[in-house]
C-alpha cells in the first residue's frame, strides 16, 4: 500500500445524498456515494480510477466516511461490496456497523 496521503472533500447532490471524493484539479479521480439517513450513513458504491487502485485511495474513502459517522454518531450501512467487506472483517469497524 502506497504511503500517499489523498484529499477527500465532501460533495452534496441533495440534502442527504452525496459523495465522498479525491480530486485532482476539478477532476474526480475516485469516489464514494452515501446517503446520510436519521441515523445511519448508507455506503452505495465505491470507484477509483485504475492508476489509483492499490494505492489506499478506497481505503482513504472508508476511512473519510467512518469518521464523518463516528463524528455525528451515526452508523453505518456498508451497501458496497469494497465496503462491506472491509468493515466485516476487521473488528475495529465493529461499533460503527449496523446491525441487520
């Protein structure tokens, strides 16, 4: 995993659905699509563009998210595959996950 550090911002589409983005310029260069609920964060779907893959671009998006949740004390719903199956299998996401 590389070492470099992405710059995640926050772009709204609705009042309660959005996207967690890495930019370069005005260019996405990988994202992750939320819907932020009463008191849940659904995790829809994840994309990083190939010349980021494997170089913690994803993992950096997660980890945005977990703490926007943690942050407003909310859980969360990891529809996406990358998500789901990160957060399942690493007990450190164990108090930030819905239950089913």
């Amino acid at each position: 995993m590389s070492s470099e550090t992405h710059q995640i911002t926050e772009h709204l589409t609705e009042d309660n659905r959005g996207e967690y983005q890495i930019l370069s310029g005005n260019d996405v260069q990988a994202y992750m699509k939320f819907s932020r609920l009463e008191k849940i964060i659904i995790l829809h779907h994840t994309e990083v563009k190939p010349f980021l893959r494997g170089k913690g671009a994803g993992k950096a998006l997660l980890n945005y998210a977990v703490k926007d949740a943690r942050t407003r004390n909310l859980k969360i719903v990891p529809l996406c595959p990358y998500s789901r199956k990160t957060m399942e299998g690493d007990p450190k996401y164990a108090d930030i996950l819905q239950d089913a």
